[in-house]
C-alpha cells in the first residue's frame, strides 16, 4: 500500500472536513453529516494516575460519561454476532452513517482530539515531538491503535496507557475498512464477510484489554469506512464506532500549513482525525500550530 491508503486516512478540503461518499443501492444519499452526538470526557490530568477497569470505580470528579455506553459484562461472543449477521446485504457504505459518532454535544468551545497509528510497514513509529507537546500542554486525545503498531512495541502502549491524558481506543487487526463483502476504500480491500469484521474488531479488543487491562471502548475503521452491516457487528461487541468531523492531515499526506490551517478551522463538538505514526509528516509541526492557536481562542480539549 502506498500514499493515502498506507496513512490510513482520507482526502479533506482545505476549506472544510471531508465528505466521503455514501451510497445506497439505488444511488448516492446525503453526506451530511450524522450527528450522532454524545457528552465529551473532560480530562484533568492527575500524574502517575491509571484509568479503571471499566465498571469498578465511579468517574473522578470533573470527568464527564464517556461517548460510548457501559460494557456488558459478558460480551457476546464474535462467533455469535457474526452469526446474527452472516449473508445480510449492506446498502450503505462511506464514513458517515447512522451508528457512526462523527461529532459530539460541546460543552462551550470543546474539541475532541484523535490520533489514529495505523501500524505496518513503514508505519510503525511515534511521532514523539507530538505526543510530548499533548503531554506538557496537558491536552487529553484519544488515541485510536492497530494491533500491528501495538506489537511493535507493546511497552510503548503501557506507557501512553499509564498516562490519564490519553485513552487508548481500538484501530483494527489489519487496518481494514469494516465490511462485510470485501468493499475497498483508498485500494485496501474490506473485511470480506460478518466473520471477518468481527475478527477485525475483536481481535485487537482483546489484544488491548490483555496489555492494558482496559478493555477499549471505541472502535476507528482503518481509512474509517464502514458498512452499516459492519457498524451493527462493532456496536454489538461493546464498541462505538467513531468517525470524524475534521480530516487533518489527509492521511498524513498534508503539509504542515494545511494541517494547521484545517485543525485551526474546527468548530465545537467536531472530531479531528490525524495520525501519529508519521513523525517526518506535516502532521505534527501542523498539530501544534493549530492547537496553540485554537486554546489562545479558548477553545479547550477533550477525550471522547
């Protein structure tokens, strides 16, 4: 894979987030967006602290619900969703739809900040300049992993996961769109049936529950398209599926003028999607313009 499909990522307008298209099998439907909204975490960050198994201790104070609901204790097995849905017939596919959280109910100037590392060949590293910005201006992202980026360096999940500023999500085995008959976005083929998008899902939920001890919440599609078949299949693994309102940096493709410049234009209660796996990308230089300029406009920063 090469160019906007090895980052992961999809093409944005400078002057605006992406609309990727969506389509039914009578023809294209609406790209507007879905505003499926949810209350943002606010995120105070505490040194040394640790998040808790989910169930086992309330919120701390001044940390909102997260966006996705409770974990079921147990959770179906993947066998048992995927059998729910074999030989179903999706008629939707793109990165906005219903089931989809692509923005959230702002409290004041709020964003939501998103990093996905995508993991493979070529997209293994960290942008470490950037996490050690987030870090000292204690602003709290969500980071969305794939099961490859973790195994390249299980100790480098545990030390972002022992850091309160990051939640650490769920991005995949193979960074695969979530389908259920193979459909391809940016030239990487989908999960090609109900069993291998719950293999997609499961296996890096529970990779990162082993690893962490946290089972993750929220599930990011690699180039985050999804058919509405595969948003049941995730939703009923315990697992939101997360989109976006702002594509940052183009798959990592962006330069660090058009990263700033589209970060900059965020609006509250929007998603902003970029990478982390791309240190000698625009992404990061970009990031950290945009930030600092968007909290001297006082707008403040929020985990999902």
């Amino acid at each position: 894979m090469a160019g906007l499909a090895v980052a992961c990522s999809e093409p944005v307008r400078a002057d605006g987030p992406a609309t990727a298209p969506v389509t039914t099998a009578s023809g294209p439907i609406s790209t507007a967006p879905n505003r499926v909204t949810a209350a943002p975490s606010q995120v105070t960050a505490v040194p040394g602290a640790v998040s808790p198994l989910p169930g086992t201790a309330a919120a701390a104070p001044g940390v909102a619900a997260p966006i996705s609901a409770p974990l079921r204790a147990p959770l179906p097995l993947p066998a048992a969703v995927a059998g729910q849905h074999e030989g179903a017939a999706p008629r939707l596919w793109g990165t906005q739809m219903p089931g989809i959280v692509d923005s959230f109910a702002a409290n004041g100037d709020q964003i939501a900040l998103t990093l996905d590392a995508c993991g493979g060949a070529g997209n293994n590293d960290m942008d470490q300049d950037l996490i050690d910005f987030l870090i000292a201006e204690r602003i709290p992202c969500t980071l969305f992993l794939n099961k490859r980026w973790i195994d390249a360096d299980p100790a480098r999940v545990l030390r972002l996961a022992g850091n309160p500023l990051f939640e650490l999500a769920n991005h995949g085995v193979a960074h695969r769109p979530l389908s259920v008959n193979g459909r391809s976005a940016y030239g990487i083929a989908g999960t090609a049936s109900a069993w291998e998008a719950a293999d997609e899902v499961w296996v890096n939920h529970l990779r990162l529950a082993e690893l962490t001890g946290v089972p993750p919440r929220l599930f990011r599609a690699g180039t985050a398209h999804y058919d509405e078949v595969a948003v049941a299949i995730a939703t009923e693994l315990g697992e939101t599926p997360i989109g976006f309102s702002v594509n940052a940096d183009r798959g990592a493709t962006a330069s660090a003028a058009q990263v700033a410049a589209t970060v900059s234009a965020a609006w509250p209660g929007s998603i902003t999607l970029a990478h982390m796996h791309r240190p000698r990308s625009g992404t990061g230089p970009g990031m950290v313009t945009a930030l600092t300029a968007l909290r001297q406009r006082g707008f403040t920063f929020v985990r999902l």
